[in-house]
C-alpha cells in the first residue's frame, strides 16, 4: 500500500492511528495503552472541527534518565505502562 493510501485509511480509523507494527508484547501493551489515554485521545482530533488528525507511532523505548520526574520515580524499579500510576512488580 502506498504512503498515501496508508494515511487515507487510516484517517478513518477511530483513533486515526497508524500503530507501528514490528512490536513486542511488553511495547505492543505500552502502545495499546497510550492509544487509549485521553490525553492522546484528544490530539487525534481537531479541536474546533472534530476531523481526524493523522498520527503515526514511529517508536516505542523505555523509560530514559531524562523523563524521570517525580511522578515517574516509581517506575525506576517497576515496569510502569503509560501512566506511573499503573506500575506492575
């Protein structure tokens, strides 16, 4: 499928996400999960219009030194999944 028609598609998908696919288990839950957060929700949209933005996920990488911030501390020994509030041990 050429690039256009990929965008053309997936702007009818709800959420208009073209999800990066050469995924493992543990990147295809973080990027499940992100998907679903309504702060990403929200930006898959126009705000005034309602039409669907085109997004694309080009990476999925785990928690660096530099996004480390109080509410991510916990995830330095936990695995956290999109939100630091769910941390799995």
């Amino acid at each position: 499928m050429k690039r256009l028609e990929k965008i053309a598609s997936t702007l009818k998908l709800s959420p208009p996400v073209l999800m990066l696919d050469a995924v493992d288990e543990n990147q295809r839950t973080a990027r499940d999960l992100a998907a679903k957060d309504a702060r990403f929700m929200r930006e898959t949209k126009d705000a005034p219009t309602g039409e669907p933005l085109f997004n694309e996920v080009f990476g999925i990488y785990s928690l660096r030194q530099s996004d480390i911030v109080q509410q991510t501390t916990q995830c330095l020994n936990s695995r956290c999944l999109g939100d630091p509030t769910v941390v799995i041990k």
